[in-house]
C-alpha cells in the first residue's frame, strides 16, 4: 500500500503513515515491556512480536483503504499529446514540490531510524542480552 500511495502522489501521506507507524512500535516496546515486567523472556518476545504483527496489520488496513478509496492525483507522467513547454512558474512550483517531497523522505527516515534506536534503548532497560538479540532480530 505505501508504495502504492507513492506511486499515486500521495508522498506526504506515506510519511505521515510511517512516522505513525514509527512512534506506535516504539509505544507498543514500551508498553509491552512495563505489562510484562518479572515475565520469563521468550513470553515478553512473543508479546513484542505480536504487538508488532499489530502494528503492521493496522498499517496495512489504512494505506489499503487510502488506497482505495482515494484516485491517483496528476502528477504529470500521463501522455496528452504533444507535449508543450514549461513556464517558469510552473517549473518553479514543480521544483518546489520535489523539494518538499525530498524533505518529507528525509524527515520520514531520520523517523525510523529514531523509532529504532528508542525501541533498543528501551529494550536494553528490561532484556537481558539474549533477549536483546533476539528483539533486534525482530525489530
């Protein structure tokens, strides 16, 4: 579905989904690892493992639903003809959108990799070091 969305011009969507979907991991780490305190490991990594099938299937339905009930936007890549010249406002405009679109993508790594590095810090607090490897390979 993301990349459906981007495919469709929805580029702003897709980051905002993802740094949805970015802060949700790192809350469910969180929430996981306080609920399941004195717990033996291999329960508090079936936890975090469904908790993070959670995360997914909920994103899924979202970009599945955008996706589906919203058209694909016109983003200039359609054939009409010949083919005429651009203004420069119009070129303009354009570069200011794939700026924007490149900010965006920016923005929405630096997310993911933030969600990452806060999910293993807060893991490192309550796992011990198998636990630890066994979440990062999870993660």
């Amino acid at each position: 579905s993301i990349g459906g969305l981007g495919g469709y011009g929805y580029v702003h969507v897709v980051s905002v989904m993802n740094s949805v979907v970015a802060v949700l991991q790192v809350s469910m780490v969180g929430v996981v690892l306080r609920a399941c305190s004195g717990k033996r490991d291999d329960e508090v990594l079936d936890r975090l493992g469904l908790a993070y099938f959670a995360v997914i299937i909920f994103h899924a339905m979202v970009g599945w639903a955008i996706v589906h009930f919203n058209p694909p936007k016109k983003i200039g890549l359609e054939r009409r003809g010949k083919r005429r010249e651009t203004t420069e406002s119009e070129y303009e405009e354009k570069s200011k959108k794939d700026f924007e679109d490149a900010l965006n993508m920016f923005a929405r790594s630096v997310l993911l990799q933030s969600s990452f590095f806060i999910a293993v810090i807060v893991a490192s607090r309550k796992l011990p070091i198998e636990g630890l490897a066994a979440h990062h390979l999870t993660a």
